[in-house]
C-alpha cells in the first residue's frame, strides 16, 4: 500500500475511533438523569459565638476561627438595641486589632468584613448569602454522584442536601472558606 493510501485508511480509521468514542459518551451522558439537589440549613453557628458567623468572619481575615474567638472575647458589645459609646467603640477596636494586628489584620480590613457580615438576627436577617445548585445523578433508581454546578456562599455550616425523587437518597456537603467573600462558605463538592 502506498503513502496515500496509508493516509486515507488512517485517516478513517481516525474518524471511526473519534465517532465511536462521542457516541460512547453521549450513552454515557444520557444513562444518568439529573436531579436538581434542595439544599437546607447551613447557615448554623457554633453556640459559643452567640449566633456570630465565626468562621466565616475569621476565613474572610485569614485567621483561624480560635484566634477570632479569642481576640472577640475580649469585646464588651452594647447590649441589644442600643449603641455603643465611642470609647467602648475604642476599646474593643483596640483589643480586637492587639489580637489581631499580628495576623496581618488592619482597622480597615476588620471594619469591612465586619460590616460584611453585620447582621440584626431578631429582625430575622441573615448575614450575605448566595444558594448552591448542584445536581444528583441518579442511575437506576439511585445516586451514583453529584455535580456542583455553583458553589455559592455565605455557608457556616454544611447544608443538608436532599434529592426530591429518592426517597432517603442524602449526600453530605463539603464547604470552603476563603478570604475572597463572593466565594467564602462555598459548596466545594458532596459526598454520596
């Protein structure tokens, strides 16, 4: 056989594979339906933060959450409803920034995030969140795995995750902080 037909044969031989090969994956694709997940919760906070978001606070200033913890126990917030004097103001700055100041924590900084996730919980808010999508698949009447399609944010605790169509078909969330706040408590992925 020639030069040109060597090229030619390799040349289908080439398309056959390519041709096959899509065909395999759109089976594949096509044999698992997908459902859309329903998130709930994950919005939960530790109780020694009396309804704070500590991680997500600390994650936003690249601190670990113990060291936010312990620098915020040393602030004498106004009670409920009231505002605080300025030289309370100060004082709880100071001692904030001297816990804080060593992790690269600037006034500016700390006055950001904290306006970030200042929040009034008796008026039933809630810090700045973005919901999660994600999908199941579901193969024979069962998950075979999941597709984080968007993160979101603003998660303090791992949502539970259900799928509507199977019934006590659950996957566990596994979330991300970051000092980035549009990607800050983020579903990273779930887990069957």
């Amino acid at each position: 056989m020639n030069s040109v037909g060597k090229s030619i044969l390799y040349l289908l031989l080439l398309t056959m594979i390519t041709a096959g090969s899509a065909y395999a994956q759109g089976v594949q694709d096509t044999s698992a339906k997908r459902v859309q997940v329903v998130f709930s919760g994950g919005h939960e906070t530790d109780p020694r933060d009396r309804g704070r978001p500590v991680v997500l606070i600390a994650a936003a200033l690249g601190v670990p959450s113990d060291v936010f913890r312990s620098a915020f126990s040393q602030v004498h917030p106004a009670p409920a409803g009231m505002e605080p004097d300025p030289e309370q103001v100060r004082q709880n700055k100071e001692a904030l920034l001297g816990a804080l100041g060593r992790y690269g924590v600037t006034n500016e900084k700390l006055d950001s995030i904290s306006n970030y996730y200042r929040y009034v919980r008796s008026r039933n808010e809630l810090w700045p969140t973005k919901p999660a999508v994600a999908y199941a698949l579901v193969q024979g009447g069962q998950v075979t795995g999941y597709i984080v399609t968007s993160g979101g944010s603003g998660y303090s605790s791992a949502p539970t995750v259900t799928v509507p169509t199977i019934a006590g078909a659950r996957g566990k969330a596994q979330l991300t902080f970051s000092t980035d706040l549009e990607k800050n408590g983020a579903l990273s992925s779930i887990v069957l």
